[in-house]
C-alpha cells in the first residue's frame, strides 16, 4: 500500500513554497494531493469505502479539485454515529496516535487522531503562516491558551525548531489570574503575543495598564474564537500593536491566517481546501456561507468535504498576490465567560474540559449557559437516556468549580437551538456577552 501516509517531501516543499507560488502550480499539487487523499480514504478507512460506495462514487472520478462537488458532505454528527475503529485508515493503532478531544465550535464531544508525524505537519503550516504575520528567527513567541495533554512532546518540537534557529515559543495558562499572567508577560517581554482571544481580552482592564506598559510586542495573533471589534480594538490599545486574526479548528489546525496586507483571511490551501457554500453552491465574494473543509494531510483520520460547523464570508482574491483564496469575517466559535457572585470571572473551559476529558460518552452535544449570575444550567442532548448517576457524576465534577454560591443543574433537551446568526455557542452568559455587545469583525476588504 503506497498511499497510507501523507508524502513527507511534497508536504514540506508545499508549505515551505506555495504561499508564494504561482496558482496553476498550486493548483496542480492540490489536484494530486486531492486524488491521493481520496483514493487512500477509500481503499483504507472503512468510512469512506461505505459512504462512496453508498453514492456510487469511486475515487477514479475524482481527477481534481474541480471534482469535489461530487463527494458528499459529512459532519460531526455522522462521524460520532460511527464506530470511532472505522474513522481510522487501516494499519494504525489508535493507542499509537495523538488524540485531541475537542468541543469545537458546535458543542459536539468528539476525538480527532493524528499521526506524530500528521501533527508536526499540521505545527509546520503553523509556522509558516506565523512566518507570513512577520514572526523572526531569533522571536520569542509567548502564547497565552489551554496546555494539550501531549505538552511534553511539544517541548521537544519546541527545542528542535530552536536548535534549527526557529523562535522560541513559551505557553501561559490562560485560565491562571490575569494579574499573574500580566507579570508573566512583564517578565518575559514577547516580541510577538498569541492567544484566545477571550482570554487576551481580560488583560485589557485598566488595573493592569501600569503591569503591562513594557510589553510591547511587534504584533498580536488572535485565534481560535470569533474577535469582536471592541477586542481587536482594546487589544491594540493595550499592546500597541496590530492585531492579526487566524482562523482553525482540530480537524484543521489551521484554516486560514489574516494577511497583514490587506485585512483578508488567506485559506491556508497547501494544507486544507476551503469551501465556502450556500445550499450546496460556492458562495460568490461579499456573500456568507457555510464552511466545508479538506484536510490534505489527514490520513489516520481523513476530513474529506467537512462541514465544521462554521459561517465565513467569501472575500474577494487578494491583491498582495497569493495564490490562495480569500476569507472575510468568520463566525467560529463564540466563548463567553461567566462573571460569578464571588467576584470572578469563570472561562467556560474550566469546566467543559470536565465534560469533554471525563467519561461523559452519552453527551451528544450540549450547551452550557449562564441563565443569571449565580445559576448556570447544562443543556444537554444525550446519546442514551443518562442514568441518575451519570447525571449526578456530572454534577460532582463541575460543582467545585462554580462555587457555593452558584446553583447548577443539568437539563436534558431533544435538540439545542441555534442563534439568530445559524451558530450555535456552546457556552453562552445571558449575564453579560462580548459578543452581544457587537456583531463579528466586517469584511475589511
Ligand atoms: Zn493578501
């Protein structure tokens, strides 16, 4: 078997140049890498033999990237009603493979497996994109976000791209006191800051305006969550310096990155297609759609034409001359957090990595809402019928966390209703909102 992995070479030559390529030559590699891709899915994960063959699709009719609309879409709930054996391409042990539980952007639990080499990949399109935010060499890189679980092996990564003279990277935890990571910041002094932009948005209070005066980074990178443009607007203030958005998910770590040039989302296109559809249809520039994507380097568990769960703006191509397509506004993930009676203000994560981490299986999907301040509900659609204790385990696990003073109940519902916008928000406070107070970022192009 030839096409069990994603070719080392190609991919690495591929990130390392099509940024800058001319866009027939793009093209070219993304129609080869697109064949292979399928031809492996079919041939190797159980998956997509069955759902090809259910629509009389063989690989031999997908010649390019112009064939993708004959594949059918998936999405995460069809993915979670398979068993997880038959997601994966044959030959790998999943106990061998790096796992990332995610919620992602639609309150779905679910586990994406890669390959140790998929993962560094998946690192190196990263790199590259930082790259082309203006990230140096010799850069000392500090993030504030939520440590994976495979942080040792990050570590590793993170000495042999500084052996190689690449920058140095340091993580903050981001749901630490933001007067200490404020400090963190002051005593480390980042030439470039990245981060959730929920938890950068809390170092933009005025009390910790003195503690922050010397951290001047050149730029700020922005990611993972919807940035209003009252953030994007104090986070500038506060760092003074530009703020630059990127946009991924698990699946993808890395969808597409602003172009310092012009304001646009450039897809990351030698690393994952980007569709952006409307009842099955490219949306033209200017209009909003749903968001499909490709993975081109996912083979253990291949993403072929994925909904994520996510609405993007097609943006016109873009002037600077990429070879990429174009993204406006994003409406990913919209993360509130919780002010609580005692004073604090609780990240939702601390208490959803509980629920996607713990032994929660029958959770389908949920969302977890602040209904007032000291009361927050999780709304949950359940696999199977939760037994009391499976309930009660809930509880147990997410009670020290909110406190005494917070009443906490688990509600099971048959669906949970999307917003107005067609998203749903997996952690939403009726208390107070960033992002009720403005709607997403414009398209700026
Ligand atoms: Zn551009």
């Amino acid at each position: 078997m030839t096409a069990g992995r994603p070719e080392i070479a190609p991919a690495l030559s591929a990130v390392w140049r099509h940024g800058r390529a001319p866009g027939a030559e793009l093209r070219l590699w993304q129609d080869a890498r697109l064949r292979r891709l399928v031809s492996h899915a079919y041939e190797s994960v159980p998956f997509y033999r069955r759902l090809f063959d259910r629509h009389r699709l063989h690989p031999r009719h997908v010649r390019g990237v112009r064939d993708l609309e004959i594949i059918p879409f998936i999405d995460k709930a069809e993915l979670r009603r398979q068993r997880p054996g038959d997601l994966l391409a044959r030959g790998h042990d999943p106990a061998t493979l790096l796992e990332v539980r995610t919620s992602g952007s639609t309150g779905e639990p679910f586990t994406v497996r890669r390959t140790w080499l998929e993962d560094k990949l998946q690192y190196l399109v990263r790199l590259r994109a930082m790259q082309g935010l203006g990230v140096r060499p010799r850069d000392l890189v500090v993030a504030v976000g939520v440590e994976r679980p495979e942080s040792d092996d990050r570590k590793l990564v993170g000495r042999t791209l500084r052996a190689l003279g690449l920058h140095s990277r340091v993580l903050l935890d981001g749901l630490a006191d933001p007067v200490h990571i404020a400090y963190e910041l002051r005593r480390l002094r980042p030439d470039v800051l990245v981060g959730l932009p929920g938890m950068l948005n809390r170092l933009t209070t005025p009390d910790l305006a003195g503690a922050l005066e010397t951290v001047r980074p050149r730029f700020v990178v922005v990611g993972g969550e919807v940035t209003t443009p009252a953030m994007r607007a104090r986070l500038g203030c506060t760092f003074g310096a530009p703020v630059y958005e990127t946009y991924g998910s698990h699946e993808c770590p890395l969808i597409a990155a602003e172009c310092p040039w012009s304001g646009t989302l450039h897809a990351c296109e030698d690393a994952v297609l980007v569709e952006v559809l409307r009842d099955g249809r490219p949306v033209e520039p200017g209009e909003q759609g749903e968001v499909v994507v490709t993975n081109l380097h996912a083979y253990a568990m291949p993403f072929i034409r994925y909904r994520i769960g996510d609405l993007a703006t097609r943006a016109p191509s873009c002037a600077c001359g990429t070879p990429f397509t174009a993204l406006g506004a994003v409406q990913g993930r919209m993360i509130d957090y919780f002010p609580l009676p005692d004073g604090r203000l609780l990240h939702p994560y601390e208490i959803v990595t509980r629920l996607v981490w713990g032994s929660q299986g029958w959770i389908r999907q949920y969302q977890l809402v602040q209904e007032q301040r000291d009361s927050v509900v999780l709304y949950v659609v359940a696999e199977t019928a939760p037994t009391e204790e499976q309930v009660a385990e809930v509880t147990r696990a997410v009670r020290p966390v909110l406190g005494d003073r917070v009443r906490f109940e688990v509600r099971p519902v048959a669906r949970i209703p999307f917003e107005a916008t067609g998203k749903l928000r997996p952690s939403r406070s009726l208390v107070w909102s960033e992002y009720d107070q403005a709607g997403p970022r414009p398209l700026s192009a």
